[in-house]
C-alpha cells in the first residue's frame, strides 16, 4: 500500500466524514481524466505541453524547468474558485469548490458523531486561515491573499499564523514539540491490522519543532515542485543525463500524465496549458 503525506493527513478526516473534494493533496477523480482522449491527441498535447515547459528549447527537461512549470501551474489554478470571475475568491465559492456546498458550523458547539465532529473541527481551522489571509477585510480573497491562504508557508504573516495554530491543537503538553502520537491525535489505525502501517512506524520516535511542524500541516509550493521534478527524472531518465527528452517522455508517458507536470492530466483539458500559445 502507498504511503500517506503527512502533509495529507487532515484531508483523510474529511474523506471519512464523507467530504470527498475536501483536499490540498491529489484528488483522485482528476488522476483519470486524461483517459477520455484518444492516445493520438494524449500525445498530441503532451508534446506541445513539453515544448513549453522547455524554456530554453534544448530539446530537455530539467529539474529547474520541471519545477517552475509546476508552480506556475499551481496558482493558475489558484483562482479557478472564482466562480463569477470578479477577481476575488468569497468564503462560500471555496466552500462549493471544496466540499460541494456551503458549509456553516456554530464554532461552539460540538458535534456528537467523532467524524462530523472532526470534520467540524478542519472545516472551522479553515475558515479561520481563510479570514486571516484576507488583509483588506473584503468581501473575498484576491489572487495573492487566495495563494497566501493556500500556501502560508511563503508568506511570513501566514507562516506565523498556521505555526501557532498547529502549536495550539498539537502539544499537548506545552514543551514547544509535536511528537506523532501527539500529531495523529484521534487519527483511528485500521483496528485488524496487528501493527502499524510502515509510515507510522518510521516516523514513531520522530519530534519536530515549530518550524518543521509547518511541513507537516501544510504542502510547500516549491518544495513539492522540485521533490516532483526530481521524481520524474529519477523514475524516467533512461540514459542517467539527469534531464528528460520528449523520446523518454514519451516512453513512460503515463507516469508523466499521473504526475503534477501535467496536475494529473487536466492540463490535457485545459488549452491554457497545450494552445500554441500560453
């Protein structure tokens, strides 16, 4: 079985609580999507997708060019939540982008069922996040204060925000570290397993500090980038030259198309990404 992100796991509360679009990480409806193509035009817009990731038109990808092809990637699709296309992204577009519907809880009061109740708990963590993020107190989020909400970790503000947050809901007993026991709170293990998963027994005697805390709560945008890019490279480079050619490419394309090079395929859907021009 695959290893879970860290970084994933409060998405895994929501997916029990039966909230299936509640997540940062990889939604699985999109690794598919790129399927409904013909394998001519798959390859067809792939190729002009890789001629537009290589910046220099060498004829490779590098891991630096990889890399920023996935961040610019990531805040295009910063804004897709804005519905009505006024520029700002309100509580309640993120709301029916990530759960479906408009959610409303009463912050004091608790739910009975453990899994509503946790989903109560992330679901009030975000919107918080989501009102610290916005600076002028508008009625939504610009594209900067959406990326700051999203990735806090490249703003200091933010960073400081999430830090003392997950400080607050993880130590436990106050001594500035979060030990996993600790992190995992009431994350329930599969009760016919006779041992942990393999993830949880590396990481059982790890503690981590306020700042390494960050990694755990929330993705870094570049950080996830460069550890892709240079997945990619290790996993598809057939002559160790540590870049790829479109013949390599090509070769392997499904994990290319799996990967967020592409977000999973859903460029293939987006001519933003596969037009003639960007």
């Amino acid at each position: 079985s695959q290893t879970p992100d860290l970084r994933c796991l409060p998405a895994l509360a929501f997916q029990s609580a039966g909230i299936t679009g509640a997540s940062h990480c990889t939604r699985p409806e999109d690794v598919d999507e790129y399927v409904k193509l013909s394998h001519e035009e798959q390859q067809k817009r792939l190729q002009a997708i890789i001629k537009k990731i290589d910046l220099d038109s060498d004829g490779f990808l590098t891991e630096s060019e990889l890399s920023s092809w996935m961040q610019m990637s990531f805040k295009h699709y910063a804004m897709q939540e804005d519905k009505n296309n006024d520029g700002t992204v309100t509580w309640d577009e993120y709301s029916i982008q990530m759960y479906d519907r408009v959610i409303d809880f009463d912050e004091n009061t608790a739910l009975d069922d453990a899994e509503e109740e946790s989903f109560r708990q992330l679901h009030l963590e975000d919107k918080k996040r989501f009102e610290k993020a916005n600076q002028d107190s508008g009625p939504g989020l610009s594209l900067e204060e959406f990326i700051a909400f999203e990735h806090p970790e490249e703003l200091d503000y933010m960073t400081e925000f999430v830090i003392h947050e997950a400080l607050e809901e993880h130590d436990k007993n106050g001594d500035g570290f979060v030990s996993l026991e600790e992190f995992l709170g009431d994350y329930r293990r599969d009760p016919t397993a006779n041992e942990d998963p393999e993830w949880i027994l590396v990481e059982k005697d790890r503690f981590v500090n306020a700042q390494e805390l960050l990694s755990w709560v929330v993705p870094n945008n570049q950080g996830t980038a460069q550890e892709e890019a240079l997945h990619l490279i290790d996993g598809m480079d057939l002559n160790g030259d540590k870049k790829l050619s479109e013949e390599e490419i090509l070769e392997n394309q499904d994990l290319f198309l799996t990967s967020e090079a592409t977000d999973h395929g859903r460029q293939l859907h987006d001519d933003y990404f596969y037009h003639d021009e960007l």
